[in-house]
C-alpha cells in the first residue's frame, strides 16, 4: 500500500515537472519518499527539479541517495542516469557544495563498469554538460580501460564559447577533445564549417 501511494506521488511529481513548476514538482517527490523511503524514481524526480531551482546542494544529495540504493541493481541505465545527475547538479557551478565530495568518493569507489560510464559520458556530451566532462578527465585513470563512448558527437563542444577562455582553459577543451578521441568519439562529428574543418586539421 505504501509503495502504491509512492508511486501515485512520483507520478504527479513527474507530470509537475514536466509543466515547470519545480516547487510543487520537489514537494510531491517528498511526499513519495515520506511513504516509501526506497522508491528511487521519487530520488531521481526530487534531484532534477532541484537543479531546476537551482539548489545544486539538495540536488546531489537526492541522486546520491538514490545511487546507493541501486548499488546492487542489475539496471544499468538507471546507475548511469543518477551519476549524470550528481555531474549535471555541478556544471554550472564554481565553487562546488559540500554534498558533492561524498558523492564524487563514492561513485569512484564503487567500480562501475564501462557501459555505465560510457552511458554517463554520452549523457552528459548530448545535454552539453562540457565542464563535467573536464572532471572525468581529470580522474581518467580510474575510469575501466576498456571505456568506448561511440555515439558521442563533439560538434556541441565546438560551439559552446563559455567554456572557452584564454591560455589553460583552451588548452583544457583540446585535452578533453583528445581524450573523447581516443576513446572513441569520431573527428567528424565536430561538423563541416570551415573553423571545424581547420579544427579537424589540427586534430589529425
């Protein structure tokens, strides 16, 4: 009975959500925890309408809690949609909140296998998530070797000028260009203007 009352508070918060009200989109997804605590979708619901309301902080708790209890799931699309959440709760941040260290730990300690993170990887390239990809760049060596990301276009990143700044900035986007690269983004996904083509040039 309670999960059945979950589940109906999750639907609402989901068809909130869907309308933009995040408030009232987060205040059902509550609800659906008060009745059952292990109800993972209300986690994943609570945790994109907070970043919505721009609350990273609650944000990446929400997916972190939700993380944990799909630790011993067989479902592998879920795993990877809560880690993008934690790193979509942080792209556009500066100075990270104090839920997102424990979170970082944790999904780094947990041993995800490549197919969760090249679903994370393309997750975050396909929604335009550039800053959180230079964090996973920056922990490379503990991602599997044997990480592919196949269905990943860079022709977004080439057209994302925030992330472009002078000197190191630069020098950040072509280490992370060479890195998709070499784990199996195509060049010619970074599209056919003369400025990609001179860019694709330099690449080769």
């Amino acid at each position: 009975c309670s999960r059945d009352i979950a589940v109906l508070h999750c639907n609402k918060s989901t068809a909130l959500y869907n309308l933009g009200k995040w408030r009232e989109a987060v205040f059902s997804a509550y609800q659906s925890l008060h009745w059952d605590p292990e109800y993972v979708k209300a986690y994943y619901r609570a945790g994109h309408s907070l970043i919505n309301l721009s609350d990273s902080y609650e944000a990446i708790s929400m997916f972190h809690k939700g993380l944990i209890l799909l630790n011993a799931s067989a479902d592998q699309t879920q795993v990877a949609d809560f880690i993008a959440g934690i790193f979509i709760s942080v792209n556009d941040e500066r100075v990270f909140p104090r839920t997102f260290p424990p979170a970082y730990d944790y999904i780094f300690s947990a041993g995800f296998d490549a197919l969760i993170w090249q679903a994370v990887i393309e997750r975050l390239a396909q929604k335009g998530k550039w800053r959180s990809c230079l964090l996973l760049l920056s922990e490379k060596k503990e991602l599997p070797t044997n990480l592919r990301v196949n269905q990943l276009s860079l022709k977004n990143l080439f057209e994302t000028s925030e992330l472009y700044g002078h000197g190191e900035k630069m020098q950040e986007v072509a280490e992370l260009v060479k890195w998709l690269i070499s784990i199996g983004a195509k060049v010619e996904t970074i599209g056919v203007y003369l400025l990609h083509a001179v860019i694709r040039l330099c690449i080769k």
